[in-house]
C-alpha cells in the first residue's frame, strides 16, 4: 500500500471542521473560549479538552460576555411621559440643546418648572431613557428630508456605553458646497453641476490644488498667504506640506487665503 503523507494543519483542519469555538494558526488549534492555543498531536487530546470545566466555564462566560443588542433589551417600564414632556425634549434635540440643560436647578429646568405646574418634569436620566428614543425616528426623518439624494460626507466614532454594548457615532452632511469646501471639480464628479472649471480664472479644472497654489486670479492673496506661512518657517510652499503640517498657524493662513479669495468655506 502506497504511503500517504497529509500534512499536520491539514489533520488538524480535519478535527476541527464545523466546530466554531475552535481556529488553527499555522499547527497549532487556537481555542476561542479559552483564549489558548494547543499543540495537540492527537484528536483525542482535542476531544479531551473540550470535556473539561475550565473549557466548558469559559464557554458559559463567553455566552455571557456576548453583547447584547439593542432589541434584546428590556423595554423601559413605567408611566408614559405626557406631550409637553415629550414636545420639549424633541425641540431640545431638533435643536441639539444637550437634555443635560435640563439637570437639576439649571436655569431651563428652573423655566420650565415655573411655567409648567400641571407635572412634574422627570429627571435627565428618565429623559435620555424613556423620552428621547421616541423621538428619534422624527429626527431621523427630518435628516433623510434635509440631505435627500444629495452626495454627503460622514464621520463614524466607535465607542460603549455603560451597558458595554458597541455604539456607533455618526455625522452626516450634505456636500453641498455652501459649508465645505467643495471645489467645483468635486461638485462635478458628483454630478451636481455641469462645468468643472475654476470659478475664479475660468481656465483650469478647480481642484484645490489650483486654486491654493496656481490660480493666476488670486496671486495677490496667494503671496500674502507664502509670507504668513515663511514666518511659520515651513520651507516647501506645495500643497503636502501645506495640508500635513497639521499646525494651527498654517491652517489659520490657509483658512485666511480661502476667505479672501471669497472660496467656498
Ligand atoms: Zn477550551
Ligand atoms: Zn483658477
């Protein structure tokens, strides 16, 4: 009989196939649970560990650690917070007025208490937990009706929150132009207007590039802005180290060049 020779990971990918606590890195069987790997040579080692405690405790404490999502939460219990309750505290976030302003012996709160006798207002805590999630499908909406099919930018921050549950903070705008400084050849790109061309000397493609370090339409401003940023010792005037420098100063200057040539910003 020929001899076979299989490959020690590829036995090992064998003995693991369909158990989805286990991994193999390189030869040897990482074991997620337990957070170890093993150099088992044979399978029945593998089947040994899997029938100890510390490996069967380590999967309860895995189950555990899960994290929960959101829907698998608990509702919140208890009285429902009447309309001007639930009135005040979507005005407050239509007009990102942090619930925070409504803490204890604070001004609005005092404001509020005084004109609004019928009840009593609940704590920030009770706000933020009972209140505010119901309005926060109404300010969903009121964004996707602002940025309808515009292009936009978003900015994305990870965080936790006390529960240990994964958050995701998310900004979102409209690259429109009027905020941000947009340059026509992007406005282009996405479709938003026909001609790409520099809005200041009409002979180029508006890139930032052209216009920070080229366009022949703001040379004045543009060595006004090489004298500001030679005092701040930065040696090469082109537009890498223009933007990495990262200094206050320079973006100041820069920020300066963009306003008086009247860019969009
Ligand atoms: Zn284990
Ligand atoms: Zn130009």
């Amino acid at each position: 009989m020929p001899k076979f020779t299989v490959s020690k990971s590829a036995l090992k990918r064998k003995w693991i196939a369909g158990e989805k606590d286990f991994s193999l890195e390189g030869e040897t069987i990482f074991c997620k649970p337990c957070g170890k790997q093993f150099n088992f040579e044979r399978k029945c080692q593998l089947e040994q560990h899997k029938k100890t405690t510390v490996h069967a405790t380590n999967i309860q404490k895995q189950g555990n650690k899960r994290q929960r999502l959101l829907s698998e939460c608990p509702p919140e219990t208890g009285e429902r917070p009447s309309s001007f309750v639930n009135d005040l505290v979507a005005v407050m976030l239509q007009e990102a007025i942090p619930l925070q302003k409504l803490d204890k012996e604070t001004p609005l709160r005092k404001f509020v208490e005084k004109y609004w006798e019928s009840e009593a207002i609940p704590c920030v805590k009770t706000l933020r937990t009972k209140v505010a999630p119901a309005t926060h499908f109404q300010v969903i909406e009121k964004i996707r009706d602002e940025i309808e099919d515009s292009p936009i930018w978003c900015s994305v921050d990870e965080t936790t929150d006390r529960l240990g549950r994964n958050m995701v903070n998310v900004i979102v705008g409209k690259l429109s132009g009027k905020s941000h400084s947009v340059t026509n050849e992007m406005l282009e790109r996405f479709g938003m207007i026909d001609d790409n061309m520099c809005s200041f000397c009409g002979n180029e493609i508006e890139t930032i590039k052209h216009v920070v370090l080229e366009c022949p339409a703001s040379q004045l401003q543009r060595e006004e802005l090489l004298k500001e940023i030679t005092d701040h010792s930065l040696q090469l005037f082109n537009l890498d180290t223009l933007l990495a420098t990262g200094t206050d100063p320079i973006h100041c200057a820069l920020f300066k060049f963009l306003s008086a040539i009247n860019f969009k910003v």
